[in-house]
C-alpha cells in the first residue's frame, strides 16, 4: 500500500439563491465553519475577531460590513478539521491560504497535520450564473498529497470522503441561504440571530 497518494475531486452544485449571495456566503469563513461538517475550527491566523452576525445580517449589510468579515487574497486561517476514512478517524490541525479572493474565482491552499495523516493541499471554486438572477452554479475542485495511515488505503477513499464533505457543505449552505430568503417564521427558527 502507498504511504503518500494524490487525491484530485471536482464537486458541483445548484444553489437556489443569488450568485451575489452565494459569493458572500462562501467568502464568510463564519458561515464556512457552521457549514462544513467536518471543520472544528476556523479563525483568522493573525488572531483577530470576525465581527459576529448571522448570515442575514452579512448579507443585508453594507460593502464595509462585508468586508470586515469575508475573506480577502493573502489571508490566512488557523483550521481543525476532522477527516475519516474507511472508519479510520483523524484530527488535522493547520493553515489556509486564500491565494484568489476575486469574484467569481477562489483559490485556497493549505498543509494540515495530524496523528494519521499529513496532507498538502490546493482548491479552488467558481461561481457562475444559471440562467437566472436567483440561480447559480458553484464548481470546486481540489488536490491534496495526503500521507500517513490515511494514505494506505489509496486514492479512491481519500478523494470520496472528500466529496462526501464537499456535498454536505454545500447543502448545509444551500440549506441556510434558503432559510434566509424564506418566510419569517423559517427564517427565525433556522437564523436566531435574525431580527425583523
């Protein structure tokens, strides 16, 4: 069995919301970590505070507002994220880089490291319009070198747990910019920080 592999996973999905929306909720690391089910912590590595909010409120708010919170090119971000696969558990633990933060193109890379596997890697997404203003249509795709106990068990496990992950971010988002475009009583009970 390998002890490095090289895992390659291009992800898509329809959202029901605004590219605009999409963008602002993708570029909020806020909204990253509620969403992506696999990541225990994400903060600025530089040690400052995101301005808290909910995803409503960023998106009501104005350009200034936005900006304090969503990510810029250059950033970086301290993560911990837990990976399983083939029931094999592991906590990785280190830094993102935003190396594109320009609409409609992101771009990260990041080494993370734990008890059984070590991994460098790069991703980007695009957003793009679906045929309508309230439509849109994100693209990620992401490469990793992962080593350790995750590697022996070869590519094709490493790349499914990573679009498991990937799919299940992108519905938890999809879920929540519904719920803050639904009825008031959706959008109190799914945003309980929103206020009307």
């Amino acid at each position: 069995m390998p002890e490095s592999v090289t895992a390659a996973v291009t992800v898509e999905h329809d959202f029901a919301a605004s590219p605009d929306a999409v963008w602002v909720a993708l570029s909020d690391p806020v909204s990253a970590r509620d969403a992506l089910p696999c990541c225990d912590a994400l903060a600025p590595a530089d040690g400052r505070t995101l301005p808290s909010g909910s995803l409503s409120r960023l998106l009501a708010s104005d350009e200034e507002a936005r900006d304090a919170r969503v990510v810029a090119e250059g950033e970086e971000y301290d993560a911990t994220l837990t990976a399983s696969v083939r029931g094999v558990e592991t906590t990785l633990a280190g830094t993102l880089t935003v190396t594109e933060h320009d609409y409609p193109r992101m771009a990260l890379e990041g080494i993370v490291r734990g008890d059984a596997a070590d991994a460098r890697m790069a991703a980007a997404l695009t957003v793009e319009e679906a045929g309508t203003d309230e439509r849109c249509h994100v693209t990620w795709t992401a490469r990793a070198d992962v080593e350790g106990a995750l590697a022996t068990y070869g590519r094709r496990p490493v790349e499914s747990a990573a679009a498991r992950s990937a799919n299940a971010f992108f519905d938890a988002l999809d879920a929540h910019l519904a719920a803050v475009a639904g009825p008031e009583s959706e959008r109190a009970v799914k945003d309980p920080d929103w206020r009307p």
